[in-house]
C-alpha cells in the first residue's frame, strides 16, 4: 500500500478518517492524499463579473487557509501529505484522483445511523464507493488502532464475489490477518440446505483457489436478516473489520441472494471496507 486518499469537510468524522489513514501510512510507508471539493458553482468560477470572480478568489482562498489549519494534526508528523483541493462537488472525482495517483485505498468517516439517517443511500460515502474502483475503508469512530487482524467477509459464494475475495486475500495476507467468510442462511424462500450451501462453497473455492485449504474459514450463521447475521457473527469471532463486496456503479445491487450491503455498513460499530465486485 502506498497511496491512500482521504476526502475530508472538515467534519469530526473526517477527522477520525485522517486520524485512521494516518496511522495506516505509518504501518505501510505509504503518502496521504487529503482531498477536500468545494462547492463552487460553474457560474461563479467562469463569470466575466468582476465581483462574481473577487468572490470565487475569496472562498478558494478561505477553502486553502481552513484546510492548512485542518492538516495541523500532531498524527501527521512524519507522513508525507499531499493537499489537493477540487473546485466542485463531484464525488466520481474521488475515483479519478485515484486514478491518477495510482492509489491503493480511500478512507471515508460516515455518520451512519448515528447521525445521517441513511449511510449508503444518499450520502457522500455511497457516491464515492459508487464511482470507486479500489476498496473504500469507512470509518464511524476515533480508532485508537488499525491492526485488522480479524477480517470479516460477507459472501454469498457466488461467482461475481470471486474477485473481490481475491483482491481482500492479497491485501490482508501482506499484514498476517485472519479472514473468515461469513454466510447468512435466511429463514424465508431463499434458504439452502447445508448440502446445497457447501456445493456452492465448493465451487467457490475450487475457482477461487484451486484447493479447498479455506473451507475451515468458512463461518455458517443462521439468522433473520443478513444484517444481523454478519454482525452477530464479526462480533463472535472478534473482528477487527467487516468487508462487503459491492456492484459499485451499478448501485446499490444485492450481494448477497435478497439483501443489501449497506445494512450491514450502517449499523455496524467495526470499521467497513467495500470491494468492487
């Protein structure tokens, strides 16, 4: 990991992202990208109006002091930060800033249910990991540390979730973390016997990994709602972090066979990390 972009208002809980993100650079060597968009209308920044332009200069100018004082963190001695400031609120900048730095992370603070009544659903957060193309670390709390040694992955143990499996495998396997996949059984028209689930985990790992080594991985949970299930079991096998698969631009599609990913994000209290699936 070498490049992690931090997209921050100036808020408490893009506070706890930078905090975060910090700390990572630190363990990785790696440079933070701090992003801030301003929310300037085309109007006002290409107006021939010498007023229109007097106060363009005016809120860019308040925009780079505010952040300058922002960035003046004690966490963020020693790590390389790059400021970069976006005259417009268009969130699939984020993924082109990537892009274009070649970064390996995004690093987002999220109300949740705490404060903003929906996570994913109309938030800064969903249109980000909408457009992203790299795995989107959300974080709701001050973290007082990031060691992700127990890792929490949603699967349904379809095809599409292949990918996104790997891409987790490779990133958590550089830091010596414990993953576990994590399968909700649901009491309603879509429920599988455990013949049928272990077929499919079965196929799964057979295309994923050419052995079945990480079958003893696999953490079977039956419950009511997804929701639950994934969180009920991270909190029984003491995860550090949940990681949700996601269609990404497509929307808010199901990951797992009739349930959505952002149930699980918004209410839990562990860190979420998405995978483009």
């Amino acid at each position: 990991m070498k490049k992690i972009i931090v997209p921050i208002d100036f808020s408490e809980y893009s506070g706890y992202a930078l905090k975060t993100a910090a700390k990572l650079a630190k363990k990785y060597n790696a440079e933070l990208l701090v992003l801030h968009m301003l929310e300037m209308s085309e109007i006002m920044l290409s107006a021939s109006d010498g007023l229109q332009n007097q106060k363009a200069a005016f809120f860019l100018q308040l925009a780079e002091q505010k952040f300058e004082n922002f960035l003046k963190k004690d966490y963020l001695n020693g790590v390389t930060v790059t400021p970069i400031i976006k005259h417009f609120k268009v969130f699939s900048e984020v993924n082109d800033v990537a892009l274009k730095h070649q970064a390996d992370l995004i690093v987002m603070g999220s109300h949740g249910t705490n404060g903003i009544a929906e996570f994913f659903v109309g938030s800064n957060t969903e249109r980000v990991v909408r457009h992203s193309n790299i795995p989107v670390l959300v974080i709701k709390n001050d973290m007082p540390d990031v060691n992700f040694d127990v890792v929490a992955f949603a699967c349904d143990f379809s095809e599409e979730a292949i990918t996104p499996y790997l891409n987790a495998v490779k990133m958590f396997n550089k830091i010596g973390a414990k993953l576990y996949l994590v399968h909700v059984n649901l009491p309603n028209e879509k429920f599988k016997s455990t013949l049928e689930i272990e077929k499919g985990v079965v196929n799964f790992f057979s295309k994923a990994e050419r052995n079945l080594d990480k079958m003893e991985d696999v953490q079977y949970v039956c419950d009511y709602t997804v929701e639950d299930g994934v969180l009920n079991c991270a909190n029984k096998i003491g995860a550090d972090l949940i990681i949700v698969p996601t269609h990404g631009r497509k929307g808010l599609s199901h990951f797992f066979v009739g349930s959505i990913g952002e149930d699980v994000a918004n209410h839990s209290t562990l860190p979420v990390m998405t995978f483009k699936i």
